[in-house]
C-alpha cells in the first residue's frame, strides 16, 4: 500500500471522528496507567466503571502499594482476570513508589519493566502522556489492518513493523486511535458497517 492512500485514509477517518482519542478516564499520569492495566482483555466502559470507586481509595502509587489484594480485588470485581489484575496494580505501584519517587517513568524500558505492561500498553502511555509517536496494536487494529490492507501479519510486533513502514511517523499515535474507535463503532468483527464507513471505497474488505 502507497503512502498516498494511507493518508487519504487518515484524512477520511480524521474528519469522521475529529480529534483523535482514547476512552479511558484519567486525571493523572498513574490514573493512565493502572486504567491500562486494567484493560487487557476487557472495555473502556467497564474500566471507567469501577476507577472511580479505586482512585477515591488510592489516589496515587504510594497509598496503592500499600493496599490489601483482596481490597482492590473487590473494587474491580466486574472486570475480567481481576485477581491477576489486583496483583499487576500493586505490584506496579510498590515498583513506582520504590524505584520512581512515586512517579510514573516515562521511558519505554522502565514502563515494561512494571507487572502488567507490556509493548501495546507503554506505547498508549507514550503516546498519550509523553507524546511520542508510537503505533497501539490492540485487537482492533490487528483486526482492521489485515481488513483494511495494511498488513497481512499475524502477530502484533510483526504487524507494528509492518504498520512503522507503510504509515508517516507524524500519525503512528493519531492513527492508532482512529483505528481503535473505526473497529470498536463501525468496523466491528462480525459485522461491520460498511455502508456508513468513511473508507469503504479505500478498503481492501478483506474479511
């Protein structure tokens, strides 16, 4: 695929969703990163449901290091694998608190060093509190760029390199996003909508 097609792509998809974003509520740089652990395998929504109840209890790593699991287990009940989810949270808090003065690293090494972040999950924190270009490749965007015609790969490293070439570094971060909420209101797995898709005519449809 030609940049020139990317672009009228990103061009398509930046005039139908408008500024580029993620879903997760947060007010802090530690909000965003226990909100993206939280997110494996399971919605924004029902991660927004229950950070509430979880930041006005443990407002900051340092109080989160401290907490029981059965505590934090309780509060986020209604989220998938929330036992292993309870254990990454303090873990990751205890590390902060520890190694970081309380403070949220800001690198792509220490970030994955933290239980329950991996590349997907320091690249959204790159992206969305540092402001580095870095491509997300969740099941949405796996998803629509083999439909689309980015890439053909299966795995998410190989498809984020396939993505790293075909795509200007500029939009990695911005295009991230606008696939995530393509492939989560119209381009869904089953059935996506592609009589109301503003790329259809740009699509390969492979399905």
């Amino acid at each position: 695929m030609d940049r020139r097609r990317v672009l009228n792509i990103y061009k398509a998809l930046e005039r139908h969703y408008g500024e580029p974003r993620i879903e997760l509520v947060y007010r802090s740089d530690f909000e965003l990163l226990i909100s993206v652990i939280l997110s494996a395998q399971t919605t924004d929504k029902k991660v927004n449901m229950v950070t509430p109840i979880l930041f006005s209890r443990f407002p900051d790593a340092c109080s989160l290091a401290e907490a029981s699991p059965a505590e934090v287990e309780e509060i986020i009940r209604e989220i998938g694998l929330f036992r292993a989810k309870a254990r990454n949270i303090i873990s990751s808090a205890k590390i902060i608190c520890r190694d970081f003065g309380g403070r949220l690293p800001s690198d792509y090494k220490s970030l994955i060093s933290l239980p329950g972040v991996g590349r997907k999950s320091a690249n959204v924190i790159l992206s969305a509190l540092f402001g580095e270009q870095a491509i997300t490749v969740d099941t949405h965007v796996k998803r629509l760029s083999y439909r689309i015609g980015f890439s053909n790969k299966k795995s998410p490293l190989t498809i984020e390199k396939d993505l790293m070439k075909i795509w200007p570094r500029r939009i990695w971060s911005s295009m991230s996003n606008y696939l995530i909420l393509h492939g989560r209101y119209l381009c869904k797995a089953r059935r996506p909508d592609c009589g109301a898709c503003p790329i259809a005519r740009l699509c390969e449809k492979r399905i």
